[in-house]
C-alpha cells in the first residue's frame, strides 16, 4: 500500500508541466506542493494503521509546514457529525441561557426551536427512518446553607417557610443533587406537519429521598399537542435564570395533562386553545366533604413573538366544587397572566409576569397544591379565594461567560374569615446570583435568596439563604 502511495506521488511530480520558460523557484513551489500532499498522506496512513492495530513504519516527517488544503478531511467530518432537524425553522426569539432551561421542555408551534436551544444541538438519525433523537439533561449538585428554617430544604418555596416555630431560629446546611434530569427527545417530518415526542425526569419525587419523578411525557403533531408537561396558562420562556428550582412563587407555573391546539396567525402571532385535567384544591374540607370536578380547565392564550422578546396574555376558567353529606355547592374561578421577555442592550434580558383571579391558587409556583382555589364556609357555601402576583427579573451580561440575575417576586392573597389564621396570605421573594459558565456544558454560581411569609392572622417569618451550584449538561 505504501508503494502505491510512493508511485502516485512520483506520477503527479511527473505530471506537472515543466516547460523551459519555467522558473527554477516554480518547480521549487511544484516539489514543496508534492512533499506537504506525501506528508499528509502518510499521516493519514498511519492514522489507519493505528485504527487496524498495525505498527505504523512510516519514518519521521520532514519538518515542512503544512498547507491549510491538507486538513481539509477534518472540516468534512465536523460538517457530517452535525445533523440538521428537516422541517423546524429558526427561534424567533433573542438566544438566552438558562440553569434550569425551561424553554426546552415547552411545546411550540410546529415544534419549532427555543431561546435556549436555537439549534436543536444533538441529534441523531435512526437509520433507515426519518426519525432522529437526542438524549440530554444534566447532573446538578446544589449546596444550600439557611440562615434559619426555611421549610423546604431542597428549593425555596416561600409559601413553606416557618412562622412561629419553636425551630424557626435553627439554622441549616443541606446538599442534595435532586435537580438532575434526564430527558430524551424524537423528532420527524410526516405529511401532516413535525411530530415531536418528549419525556423528562427528575429526582424530585419525594422530599426525604431520591424518587424519580415524571416532569414531561407529550407528543406534538404539527400544531396539535397531547400528554403531561407544562400548562398552556404559564409562560416558560418568561420564567427568570436561577439556581434555585423553585423560583419566584408569584410565577404562574404548573405540570398538568391536556390537550391543545395552536392556530398560527403569521408574523410570530399564535392563539391556542387547551383542555387540562381539573383538580378542585380546597380549604375547609372535612370527613363528610370531597372535591369534585366537573368540567376540564380551559386555557387561552395569545402570544406574540419578535426578535426583541416577546409578549402573553393567557386566561383560565375553572369550575370548583364539593359534594358533602348535607350539601354541596360550585363556583365558577379562573384568572389571567400577561408575560413576557425584552432584549435590553447586546445580551442583556427583561423578564417579567403578572396574573390575578380567583381560584387561581393552583396554577401559580407558591400555591399549587397548597389546598387554597377555594374555601368552604360556615354556612356550607364554595368562596373562590382572590389572588394577585407577579415578578420581574433582569438578567446582566458581565461577560460571554459571566453573567447576573436580579429577580423580586411577590404573591397576595385576600383575607378571607373562613380560612384559618395561619393560612396564607403573602409571600415575598427576591434573588441575586452570579453564575459563571466556562463552557457551554459546565455552569457553577452563587446565589443569595430572600423570602418572607405573612399569615392570614398577620403574623410574619423570614429567612436568607446562600445557595452554591455546580451543573454539568449532557447536550450543549
């Protein structure tokens, strides 16, 4: 083989034109051109030798720079490991980077492509099938220190923190690796739009162990989405950069199974239209009493997108009620949130939510799941309690790799004299971090979070905490 090599390199030295007029410097550029195309082959040789677990018995190469042309093979491997997602147009909205990356979970129209993963990075074809996959997540360790009870040791939910406690003094450290996930993605043309499927977990699944816990499990055709996974009411894209899980409870956030349809009205204008699982959470119940759930949740929504960020407006309605043995009673609820996110400047981002209503405990962070849509009263009657919140965030770029969040949140609850006095009432929020990503697969940081409690009897709790994260992304 190294022969054939030898021959092919004397063939193209004979071959190349030498006329009389010819310089003597020409045919020195001709020979130098003739050695760097040997040397590269012979490297090549050798690399395949190596690869065969042949000795490789090429002597050592002249010391002769090598032309650019001669690693040419290089950029042809780099463009065939990529693989391009058919049919699935560019983000619309302005690049962000996210710790806990919500954007990527969420579904979009035709299952198009996110702020934080603008180029779908990671998949790979299935052969002899149009399908292609991608396996991501990361591995996360956070490490909390409480400068007194905070309730939830794992994520910061201020609706949890202690008032009044005998321990509420008691300091805390705590380090648990519950945040990492683990997701696996498909994706293929069909003749009725991309179908996308989706399934995420992660450890949060109980809060004394490390039970795995289904986050995301939806598949999507064109426009038309079915399975488990965020709500249609909550704006992911809008949610701000923390290390802390939780964030700010006055956020609308909530993991429901439904059903939606989006209708593209061009231009980055979409209107969808849900139908989520219902669940009745109240106050008041007793023995004799049960929630019931009549008709599904309903969601609209409407959003605008632009290359500035972009806009939400998304409304609820609800049907609450109980059956007891005496009696029953329903409630019509529902609220809205406007949402959204505004380039400032190169990098830097503007992140904001506001929502109001009644009985609209379970789609915000801070309540779900706290038994606080409605209240049965003394005289048996179903009150949909009122509520109102909201948060902002700035996201600062010091540099490509360091970067800041500035967040305040808070969430209000109306007084209510059929609740009980250590019920919630407010609950504010407030983060400031430092997060450093030195590569795109590595981020660590610090964070300082604030929160405050206020019951409905006026009595009040607070606690800081220091959190410190190391995170490592499987596909970035």
């Amino acid at each position: 083989m190294r022969c054939s090599v030898l021959v092919l390199c004397i063939a193209v030295l004979c071959a190349a034109p030498v006329h009389a007029q010819d310089s003597a410097e020409a045919l020195r550029q001709d020979i130098r051109a003739v050695r760097q195309t040997l040397q590269a082959m012979e490297q090549r040789l050798d690399a395949l030798e190596r690869a065969e677990g042949r000795p490789s018995t090429s002597s050592p190469p002249e010391v002769v720079a090598v032309a650019p042309t001669a690693i040419a093979p290089a950029a042809t491997l780099s463009q065939a490991a990529s693989t391009s997602v058919p049919g699935t147009g560019q983000a619309i909205l302005p690049p962000r980077d996210s710790v806990a990356d919500p954007s990527s979970a969420a579904s979009r129209p035709d299952s198009a492509a996110g702020p934080t993963d603008p180029e779908l990075k990671g998949f790979f074809a299935i052969p002899n099938t149009d399908t292609l996959i991608r396996i991501g997540g990361y591995a996360k360790l956070d490490a909390i220190a409480d400068a007194r009870a905070a309730g939830d040791e794992d994520q910061f939910v201020t609706s949890s923190i202690p008032v009044g406690s005998a321990h509420r003094d008691a300091s805390n450290f705590n380090l648990h690796a519950k945040q990492t996930r683990f997701s696996f993605e498909a994706r293929r043309p069909t003749s009725r739009g991309n179908l996308r499927f989706y399934l995420e977990n992660d450890f949060f699944g109980s809060s004394d162990g490390y039970q795995f816990r289904l986050r995301h499990a939806y598949g999507q055709l064109g426009n038309t989405y079915a399975g488990y996974g965020y709500s249609s009411f909550m704006d992911a894209d809008s949610l701000p950069d923390t290390l802390d899980f939780a964030g700010p409870g006055g956020a609308g956030y909530l993991l429901v199974a439904g059903i939606h349809h989006s209708f593209g009205l061009g231009k980055g204008n979409t209107l969808t239209v849900a139908a989520e699982d219902p669940d009745s959470q109240l106050a008041g119940t007793t023995d004799d009493t049960i929630a019931v759930n009549r008709l599904p949740d309903v969601t609209l929504t409407a959003r605008m997108e632009r290359d500035w960020g972009h806009l939400q407006l998304g409304a609820v309605a609800r049907s609450l009620g109980y059956d007891g043995d005496q009696q029953d009673d329903r409630r019509f609820g529902g609220g809205a949130q406007l949402s959204g996110s505004a380039s400032v400047g190169e990098r830097d981002l503007l992140l904001f939510g506001l929502l109001g209503g009644k009985g609209l405990a379970r789609y915000t962070a801070d309540l779900t799941g706290s038994g606080l849509d409605a209240v049965i009263g003394l005289d048996g009657r179903l009150h949909a309690l009122s509520l109102q919140g909201g948060f902002v965030g700035y996201t600062h770029y010091w540099s490509p790799m360091w970067r800041s969040n500035l967040i305040y949140g808070q969430l209000t609850m109306a007084r209510n004299a059929a609740l009980a006095a250590d019920a919630f009432r407010q609950s504010r929020y407030g983060v400031f971090n430092l997060i450093w990503s030195p590569a795109p697969s590595w981020t660590m940081g610090m964070e300082l979070l604030y929160g405050q409690l206020e019951q409905q009897d006026g009595q009040r709790g607070d606690t800081m905490r220091l959190q410190g994260s190391l995170q490592y992304n499987f596909i970035k």
